[in-house]
C-alpha cells in the first residue's frame, strides 16, 4: 500500500510539470505570433530616390594636352649709347609710349663740339696750304720744262702738296667721326613701343654700352611654349591654332618650331604669332591646346558616379531589378581611363543602355531598394 501511494504522488508531480511546459511554450507561440503581426503591419520604407544617368558605350576619348608660355613683344632692346658722356636729358618716363625715331635721351656734347672746331680750323689751314702747294707745283712744273729749277725742286713741290692733301682727307675723316659722335650723343627710339624700364637718371657719366632705357615693341606680339618632344611632329609651321589668352581665345599663327630641346624643360620652343586684333600684354600666360582621340572603348560618367574601391580599384551603381521587381541597386567595377573635369572616362562590364547611379552612391549600399529620377 505505501508504495502505490508513492507512484501515485510520481505521476501528479509529472503532469504538473507537463502542463507548465505546456503553457510556457504556448505563452511564447503567442507571444512570437503577435510580434510577428506587428513587424508586417509596419510599413515598409520607401526606396531611396537617386538620380542616374545612362551608360553610352564609345569607341575612344578625345584627350587635350594643355601646353603653357609667355606673351612676348616681338622686339625687346636695352637701349644705350654708343659714346661715352655726360647724360643731360631723359625725356621719357617708364610706361611712355614712343614712336620710331623719337628723342629718348642726350649727352653733353660741348667736348665733341670744341673737337669738331679745332678739327675744322685745322682742315681750314690745311685747305689753304693745300692750295698754295698746288700752285707751287705747276709753276715747278713749267719750270721744269724750260730747266730753269732742278727735277729735285719740281719733286719736293709736287710732293709737299701730295701730303697736303694726304692731311685734309685725314681731317675731313676727323670730321665725319666727330659728327657721327655727336648724332649718336642723342639716343632715338629704334622703333614703336613702350619704355619697360629706365635704368639711369640725368648727371650719370656713361661708359659707351652702358644701358639706359628698356623698349618693348608694340603691335607685334608672339607666344613662345614649350612643346614635348613626342608632340612636336603633331605641329606645322604656318598652320594656326588656337591660343587661350587671358581676354579669350585667338587663332595663331605657327611661325617655327626649333629643332633643339631646352636641358632645362626638356621641351622644343614653338613660337606664335598673335593676330593684330589679340588684347594681351607682354609677359602675360599663353595655352596651347592640342586635342587627338585615343581608341578605347568605354563612356563618360560624372566623377560622382565613382566609389573608390580597395587597392586604387573604382566600383559604380547601375539599377538592377530583383525577383519581386523591386528596383535595387547592384555594384560595378570600373577601371578610370582618363579624367576630364566633373567627368571620367571608364570601361568594364557595363553594357551599352544601362542605367548609372550619378550622385551619392557613398549612402547606397548594394542591394538597397532605389527609386530612379529622371537623369
């Protein structure tokens, strides 16, 4: 009797526990149930609106080298006296625009001018002894014929005006070289241009060749840029392109490409000549543009478009459809060929057509749900 009791009290422990499992696991069956319900009456979130851009398959890129120089005045000169003196007078200040032939600048010519009067008081004198010694010589002359004086007599007189006359044609050249001094004793401007620079003031004592002004031609202007060796053959003396200048952009004119590379740049100077009608000033920056199409195919994207990927690798976004037709977004690998402003040239696996996410593809992870703008 004691142990059929006991199995009994077994068997009621058992169901207790059994029932208390049972309602646990029902608690929790309810409990999931409802938060289930829950998660889908939620709404969904709305897909991301991104604007793209579509993916035009070409055969090649055009790329533009841009060469930089210098706006040149086509005549540069250090402007200087030839003589020696005493500098009087500049009449020209730095920024005067000049004329050719134009008085820049005077010496003190009062030694040259007393240098010409003694020389032309000694031609005077000379031209004088000059005269007499020719008279004195044909009257010799006739003497000589009739043997009144002796053939030594006739020779010293014939030859005392022979000297006389070697004397004047060394003073007359006395002469000329004092005139020719005193003509360039005034400095003249070559030619039409500005005063850059002047180097002197009046009361300076010059030595010949020392510089006093700084002319810079006007009207005629050049450009001279340096041209890469590999690009040199891409250029032809007398054909025009296209310079971009500060005021714009002018058609110029290829006067010579030297032949020689500068061991400094490594480049050929071409030298331009600007058209009349170009507005620029000397010194100023000039660009060449050269344009020549590389075979590669690929499209243009907006750099924006591009996500820099591990290793220097670049990655996009085009739009891809999932099996429930949700519009998601699906990443790309590109490789970048060439960069042009905002835009890169790319190629890969893209296909001719599809669609590119153009902008704020950092905040789209692959897979997400989008919505595409128009482009």
């Amino acid at each position: 009797m004691p142990r059929t009791t006991h199995q009994h009290a077994g068997s009621h422990r058992t169901l207790l526990v059994s029932l208390a499992v049972a309602a646990g696991l029902t608690a929790i069956l309810t409990t999931a149930i409802a938060l289930r319900a829950q998660i889908e009456d939620q709404p969904r979130p709305a897909p991301m609106p991104v604007t793209t851009t579509v993916f035009e398959l070409r055969q090649g890129y055009t790329e533009a080298l841009r060469l930089t120089g210098l706006v040149q005045a086509r005549s540069r000169a250090q402007l200087a006296f030839e003589v020696p003196g005493l500098l009087l007078e500049l009449s020209v200040r730095e920024g005067a625009q000049v004329v050719a032939g134009e008085v820049l600048g005077q010496l003190d010519t009062r030694q040259l001018q007393a240098q010409r009067a003694v020389a032309a008081a000694d031609l005077a004198s000379v031209e004088a002894d000059l005269e007499l010694a020719r008279l004195r010589s044909a009257r010799s002359t006739s003497l000589r014929a009739t043997g009144a004086i002796s053939a030594q007599d006739s020779d010293e007189a014939r030859l005392a005006a022979e000297a006389l006359a070697s004397r004047r044609e060394g003073l007359l050249a006395r002469l000329a070289s004092l005139d020719l001094d005193l003509e360039k004793s005034t400095l003249r401007a070559p030619y039409a241009g500005v005063v850059a620079a002047r180097q002197v003031d009046p009361g300076t004592v010059l030595a010949a060749g020392t510089p006093v002004l700084q002319l810079v031609s006007t009207g005629s202007l050049e450009a001279r840029i340096g041209v890469p060796a590999e690009h040199r053959s891409r250029l032809a003396a007398g054909l025009r392109y296209p310079l971009q200048l500060r005021t714009g952009t002018v058609e110029a004119t290829l006067a010579a490409v030297r032949a020689d590379l500068d061991p400094r740049t490594r480049t050929a100077l071409a030298v331009f000549d600007l058209p009349p009608t170009a507005t620029a000033l000397d010194g100023e920056i000039a660009t060449l543009v050269l344009s020549h199409t590389v075979p590669a195919a690929g499209g243009w994207l907006p750099i924006s478009a591009l996500l820099e990927g591990e290793r220097g690798a670049w990655t996009v976004l085009r739009l891809d459809r999932r099996d429930d037709g949700a519009t998601i977004a699906a990443r790309e690998a590109v490789e970048v060929l060439h960069i042009d402003g905002n835009r890169a040239y790319v190629r890969g696996s893209l296909q001719a057509g599809q669609r590119v996410i153009a902008d704020g593809i950092h905040r789209i992870a692959a897979d997400t749900p989008v919505q595409p703008l128009e482009s």
